[in-house]
C-alpha cells in the first residue's frame, strides 16, 4: 500500500510537530523554527533561481511545499505567542 500525503496534510503535521515543540520547550522550538522557516526559505529561493535560468522537470507541488514549510513555523510560533503571550526565555527576573 502506498501512502501519499496531499500538501494540506503535510502542512498539518508540519503545524503540529512546530506546535508539539513549542509546547514542550519554547527556547528550543523558537531555535527549530527560525533554523527550520531560514532553510527552507534559501532552498525555495535558490530553487526558484535556477527554475527561472533553466526551465527543469521539477513538479509544481514541490515549490507549494516549500513554501508551506517556510509558513508552518511562521504561523505556529504566531499561534502559541497570541495564546501565551511571550516567551519564558525571554523574560528577565
């Protein structure tokens, strides 16, 4: 049996491992998030570069994954701050 995710799926799990990680260790998850939304923001825009210099057999979905992965991060760290409203690590005592 093959398994095959439509791109909404992937956006979901991708909210919830983002959202999982935040809720457990909000250091850690802003870290994973800014690491994470930074990498897949250079790999969609080199990849977008090089589809506009020559024209290549990459499918269409491949850039709507990227750039959901590039607004998982995005939208889940907009999530847990507007419900929390900051972050621990960052507050001074």
């Amino acid at each position: 049996m093959k398994l095959r995710l439509r791109l909404g799926e992937i956006f979901l799990i991708e909210m919830v491992f983002y959202l999982l990680c935040w809720l457990w260790n909000d250091y850690l998850a802003s870290m994973i998030s800014l690491i994470f939304g930074v990498l897949f923001l250079a790999i969609l825009l080199i990849s977008l570069v090089v589809e506009v210099i020559e024209r290549s057999r990459v499918p269409r979905w491949y850039f709507y994954f990227m750039l959901l992965s590039v607004l998982a991060p995005i939208l889940s760290a907009a999530i847990y701050l507007s419900i929390t409203k900051g972050v621990d690590w960052m507050n001074i005592n």
